[in-house]
C-alpha cells in the first residue's frame, strides 16, 4: 500500500506557480535531518473558482520535483472530495481527503446502528487507554447516540473510497478522512466509536482531520483555550494508537491539523504532543501560499505593489460576495479594514507589514489578512494580468513562500524532531 511518511506538509498553491519556493522547504527540513513529504492540494471550489483542472496541480508538482531533485515521495491531494466531485480528480492524484463533515447528524438505518453497537461490545463499560489518565466510559446508550450522530457520515466516506478504490486499486493512493468542518469537536469516546466505524467499513485511513475546540479562522491564529486544545490533542492521540492496535488500522494513522496555516500558538502543544506519543503529523497550510504572493508583490514594488492594492481594493468592495463561503471560518471586523483611499497610499514596507502574520508587528492586520485570504477569487479575475506579475516577482515572491513555510510552520514544529 502506498504509505504517506511520519511528517506530510498539505501545500495548497492556488494559481499553480510556487511548487518549487514550497520544496525549497521541505528541502531545508531535510538539510537538517527531517523528512517532510510535501503533498500538493487543491480542493474542487478551488479549481472551479480558478478555472483550473486537477491536472495543474500534478504537473506544477511534477515540475518541481524534477527541477530542484528531490528524491523523497511527494503526493497530490485530491482535497475535500466528495461523491459528486472525485471523478475528476481521480487520474492526477494519489492521496484524497474524503470530507464527510456535511454528513455528519445524519441519522443511520437502525438496523445498521444495532448492528454496530452489537458488533461492538468492548466499546461498552470503562476503556482504559494509555495516555489518558482517566478510563473512557460508554454506555450502550451512549455507543448507540454517538453511531447515531456518526455513522452515516463514515458510510459516505466508505462508498467514496470503494469508488477511487475501484478506479485506481488499493494499493496506489493515500486515504485521509475530514471531519473537521462541524459544529462541536469529537469527544475522545466519539473518536473512537468513529476509528472502529471506519475500520468496519474497511478503510486504510492514514490521516484523520478531527474538529478541535477553539476557532481555527483562514490565515490568523489559533483562537481558543490552549490547556483544552493541548488535552484535545493529546487524547486524540492516546485514541489513535489505542485503535491502531484494537481495530487493525494502518499504522503510520496520523491527526490531520486543517486550516493549519498560521495556528502558531499551537504548535509549541502539538510539537510536545508528538514527541510524547512519537507520532506523526499531516499539516495542511491552506492559503499561506497565496497571502505570501501578495506579500513578494508588495514587496517588489511599482507594479507588482499596484497590483496588490488593487487586489485589496476589489476584495473591500465584495466583502460579503468573498466571505460568505467562507462564514464559518473567518471573523472580519469591517471596521477594522483599512479605506482604499488609505491603502492606495502605502508604500511597500506599509502593506507588507500590514498583512504579513507577525503578531508583534503594531502594524499587523488579521481582518486585512482574512480578507486577502478568501479574496483569491479578485485574482482569479484578472486572469493573465496576475499569472503575468507573478512571474515577473518571482525571487521575491519565492523568497517569501519559502521562508513562511519552513521558519513559521516547519522549523517550530518539527525541526530536531529526527525522522
């Protein structure tokens, strides 16, 4: 079976030009002694906003893999497939994230939550699970309302991987389960009676994307409770490895951390976490890579800062037309944005520092950043005009994507961790 490493770094890359700055990295871990798979992702509203095919992704990949010779496994994520869109996504990628989120609360036939409850006698009484200091305990009751609120959204994601099963064969792709995009995070005893589902309906999952308390908004910090957060995880793990060997799932099975991009304050808790349990992490760092195009056009200068505030511009004038999709995770205060008139009259440095995530910089913006971070559609837009820019800044640009990923995400999150 295909098997995803200890550490994966999720590199989403709107427009399809930075696959090499991300590498560059990942090769940076490497140099000092940690191996992070870089794996490629774009969502199908993603490519429906850009007008681009999943093959865009594989190609840009494979490109960068070539140029800068790297010799390690790299993948491309079919990201938050459903049954409605996995198709196409199915020849260009090796790795799909199955997002049952919407399915979750969705009441299972009776017969088949009887059937699991039955079929799953030792989830009743007390569990004891290492690492967590406190037995788990369910009832059959309890079994019976959490399968209830659970089930169905495992069964989709069961149809969904026996349908890329069928397409391309078990052995030749990566399986990762969101969860993610709820409401209420899943309790460790939820998490379990979800890991024996999944197990049940044979899924080779290697990474699972759980809600965690706390708001995980596009592009800014953490928001949240870190003691809980800190607990949430570590539990999640004690869980993960309790099921490995309980339910016989593939054992390199990894928490997936969404929405990761810019989660600082959690790194330092994850990291510790990791080294607790010697486990494995996949990152999905979102919309970084856009934010840091705009950042390296900022940064050059004349036109490529023209552009940029343009860009804001355009964004501040949709403002709900860009959110709404978006509502969930995204906490924009409008009287905090900046005018067009005021940002018109920035120069470099004043923009950079305005949307650069540098949380002690008096002059950082995180509803500027938000809304620059959900405002790629303006972009999309403007078709050749931005592609064209791009390449024309690329040192600078490639500077900054680069060095976000590897000092912000990979260096306190991983570096001397080994492989």
């Amino acid at each position: 079976m295909l098997t995803l490493g200890k550490y994966s770094l999720g590199v989403g890359d709107r427009f399809a030009h930075q696959a090499r700055a991300q590498l560059r990295a990942c090769l940076k871990a490497a140099e000092k002694g940690v191996e992070v798979i870089p794996v490629w992702n774009k969502s199908n509203r993603e490519h429906l906003t850009i007008g681009s095919e999943p093959t865009s992704v594989r190609a840009a990949a494979d490109a960068a893999v070539r140029e800068l010779n790297w010799h390690r496994p790299y993948h491309v994520d079919a990201d938050h497939i459903r049954r409605d869109t996995v198709d196409r996504f199915v020849p260009h990628s090796d790795f799909f994230t199955i997002d049952v989120a919407d399915f979750i609360g969705r009441p299972a036939e009776p017969s088949a939550v009887n059937a699991f409850v039955d079929r799953h006698g030792e989830l009743a009484g007390k569990t004891e699970i290492p690492g967590i200091g406190q037995a788990l305990e369910m009832s059959r009751a309890a079994i019976e309302s959490v399968a209830h609120r659970f089930l169905f959204a495992v069964q989709e994601a069961g149809c969904i991987y026996r349908r890329i099963e069928r397409a391309k064969g078990r052995d030749y792709f990566i399986t990762e389960i969101s969860m993610d995009e709820t409401d209420s995070p899943q309790t460790p005893p939820e998490l379990l009676v979800i890991l024996a589902a999944i197990a049940d309906e044979g899924i080779p999952v290697q990474t699972l994307a759980p809600k965690f308390t706390g708001r995980f908004n596009k592009g800014v910090d953490y928001i949240g409770d870190l003691a809980q957060f800190e607990k949430e995880f570590n539990d999640d793990l004690a869980v993960l490895a309790f099921a490995i060997k309980e339910y016989g799932l593939p054992a390199n099975l990894k928490l997936s951390v969404h929405s990761g991009s810019d989660k600082f304050s959690i790194y330092a808790p994850i990291r510790q976490a990791l080294a607790r349990f010697d486990a494995g992490l996949h990152l999905k760092t979102a919309g970084t890579t856009w934010l840091e195009e705009i950042i390296g056009l900022a940064e050059a200068g004349g036109e490529g800062l023209a552009l940029a505030k343009e860009i804001y511009a355009e964004a501040l004038a949709h403002v709900e037309e860009l959110c709404a999709p978006y509502a969930a995770v995204i906490d924009i205060n409008a009287k905090k944005l900046p005018s067009n008139e005021t940002v018109q009259g920035w120069n470099p440095e004043q923009f950079v520092n305005a949307l650069r995530h540098d949380p002690q910089c008096p002059a950082f913006n995180p509803h500027l950043r938000q809304l620059l971070h959900v405002g790629y559609k303006v972009a999309a837009r403007m078709g050749d005009r931005y592609l064209n820019l791009l390449e024309q800044c690329e040192p600078t640009i490639a500077r900054n994507v680069t060095e976000n990923l590897y000092e912000r995400h990979l260096k306190p999150l991983l570096i001397g961790m080994g492989r």
